[in-house]
C-alpha cells in the first residue's frame, strides 16, 4: 500500500511532519437571514462551504515541535495544498490557525505529546 500523505504544502514550503491524527471537516457558511422560521422550517441560504482540519502529532522532539508551529503561525493567513475526501484529491486553500497545545513535555527524553492544532479556511468556496 502506498503512503499517504495528507499534506504536501504550507504557502510554497513542503510539509514533512505528517500528523498522527487527520481529520478534514467541511462545514456550510450561512448568511445572516439562516435561521428557522416560525413554522420551524430551516433556511439555510448557504454563501459557500469552508473546510476545518484537525490535526495532532503523538510525539515530536523539541525542535519538531518548534518547526511544525513555526509553518503554521509564521503568517497569519497561508495556503495548504492537503488531501480532501470531499474533492478526492489534493486542493489549496487559504487557512489560519487556532488554538494549539503542546501538553506532556518529558524534560528527560526531549518529548512532546498530543501536539493539537486546527486550520480553519478563510474564506468560503
């Protein structure tokens, strides 16, 4: 079986730090008017879709750990090239970052666990 690589890019940068955990959610932008009616009826009036990865790493050293937060936080928006189950290929879009943890330092081994982070897309489809 051949490997999988979920993410190829960060901007123009490849992407060797493969996440341990990668899951690609899509959700639907609504407009200000979406909401239920008084008959309960929901209307959506979607603007576009936007895709949120979430991504975790079991274990890096410190200085893996510092270059995977780097990529992700050296600009506040940036494009990833990353496999999309939705499309069934590799896409770009433009992404930021949100909260990131870096729990369970091990001082002795030079370790990191569950290193956790999203993107979240900018701007819909």
């Amino acid at each position: 079986m051949a490997s999988f690589t979920p993410i190829t890019y960060i901007g123009t940068t490849p992407f060797t730090i493969q996440p341990s955990k990668y899951q690609v959610d899509q959700y639907d932008v609504s407009d200000e008017n979406a909401g239920r009616t008084a008959d309960g009826a929901m209307q959506k009036n979607i603007l576009g879709r936007c895709y949120k990865i979430e991504m975790s790493w079991n274990v890096l050293n410190t200085t893996k750990a510092q270059t995977l937060f780097s990529l992700f936080t050296a600009n506040q928006y940036f494009n990833v090239t990353f496999y999309s189950p939705y499309a069934g290929t590799q896409v770009t879009k433009e992404f930021y970052v949100g909260d990131r943890s870096a729990p369970c330092y091990n001082a002795t081994l030079d370790i990191w666990t569950n290193i956790a982070f999203n993107i979240i897309q900018r701007t819909p489809d």
